[in-house]
C-alpha cells in the first residue's frame, strides 16, 4: 500500500502522462522522442578531422528549426553480472592453469572497482513536438469535440507521431554526417530510462520489471 501511495506521489510530479508506442506523452500534451547516441573521441581525430566535425557540427544547429535538448546520464557500472559470468567459465573450465589464472582475473577486476569509481556515461537528444490546440466554446460545441475526441484519439495520435518522426529522422541523418549513429529508444526503453534517472542506486537485473509494476499501479 505504501508502494502504491508513493508511487501515485511521484507520478503527481512528473510532467510524463504516459509512454506509449516508442513516444513519451507529456501532461501538457507535448510528444517527445528519445534517441540513443554514439560518442566520438574528438581529442583523437586529427586538426583537419576536428575541424570538419565542428563545421558539420554548425550545419546540423543551423538546419534545425526546432529545440533539441543533450543529455548524459553517468551511472556506476555494474560489473556483478560479468563477474557472474566469469566465475561460471571458471566452474566449467578443466584446465586446470586456465582455472587459476580466471580466478586471478576475476580477483583482479573485483580489487580494480573497490579502488575506483568506474562510471558509464550514455548519450540521449531528446526531440519534441508540441501540437497546437484550439479551445472549443458553447455547450454544442463542447460536447460535438469531446465526441471528435473519442472517436479520432488514435488516429490523431498517430498523424502526430508521424510529424515527430520526421525531425527523428532528420536528426539521424544529422548526427551520422559527423559519424555519430543513434537510434530511437522503444517502450520499454524509455520505462527503463525514466525508471533508472529516477531510481539511480536500483539494481540494473530488477530495474525493467519494477518500472512496468510501477507503471501498471
């Protein structure tokens, strides 16, 4: 019960209304797409190399006409499923000099994160799109627009999706004239996303499934 009611406090709030087929809805109406972006190491590209990402660069915010906002989200790396893994090759391992020198790897990458911090750091450009919406007046007019509304929510939705699409789309193509890829993040990706920037010390094995409990509440 204290799950729910905190969970109901959250969402009260949260500017996100709901998360529905790959697009995040907002309270305000507001759509907004999520790519997951690639890195580029700039320090080791060449002068002439740097220079042509920073021109191209220029050309992609000067060909938008619309807001794109950057985000990177770091987290502590989890190494308990590698080092999981490890140790269940070294269960299976017959050599017994293999056997030894996993185990003194496996003791090795546990002292190295005890030491430090290691972060992991992804790469998000969050795209909207924000419809325009024209307030009906008069009782007949009221009523005729909530019925246009039940029976066309769908397809509005969908002729919306479409119009975010295609700066998703334009974006891509952006970003890949500086060699960096990116692809839209799905339903589930974007639960998981939102579940973890809210949730930043939950295990990542539970994370996915918690976030649809939460979002089923």
């Amino acid at each position: 019960m204290t799950q729910k009611l905190n969970a109901a406090s959250i969402q009260k709030h949260l500017e996100i209304k709901e998360i529905k087929d790959d697009v995040v809805i907002l309270k305000n109406k507001g759509l907004r797409a999520i790519l997951m972006a690639t890195s580029l190491n700039f320090a080791l590209k060449s002068g002439e190399e740097q220079n042509a990402i920073i021109y191209r660069y220029q050309e992609f915010l000067n060909s938008l006409d619309f807001p794109t906002q950057i985000m990177i989200a770091s987290r502590k790396f989890e190494i308990t499923p590698y080092i999981q893994a490890l140790e269940q090759k070294q269960a299976q391992q017959e050599n017994e000099l293999l056997k030894i020198q996993t185990s003194e790897y496996i003791d090795f990458v546990k002292g190295l994160t005890e030491m430090a911090n290691i972060m992991t750091e992804s790469f998000y450009i969050v795209i909207p799109y924000n419809p325009f919406t024209i307030k009906k007046t008069g009782l007949f007019d009221k009523l005729l627009g909530k019925k246009d509304e039940a029976e066309t929510k769908e397809q509005a939705f969908q002729e919306l999706k479409n119009n975010l699409w295609q700066r998703v789309e334009f974006v891509v193509v952006g970003l890949q004239s500086m060699g960096i890829k990116s692809i839209p993040l799905k339903t589930e990706e974007l639960v998981e996303l939102f579940y973890k920037l809210y949730n930043p010390s939950a295990k990542e094995d539970s994370e996915l499934q918690k976030a649809k409990e939460m979002r089923n509440q």
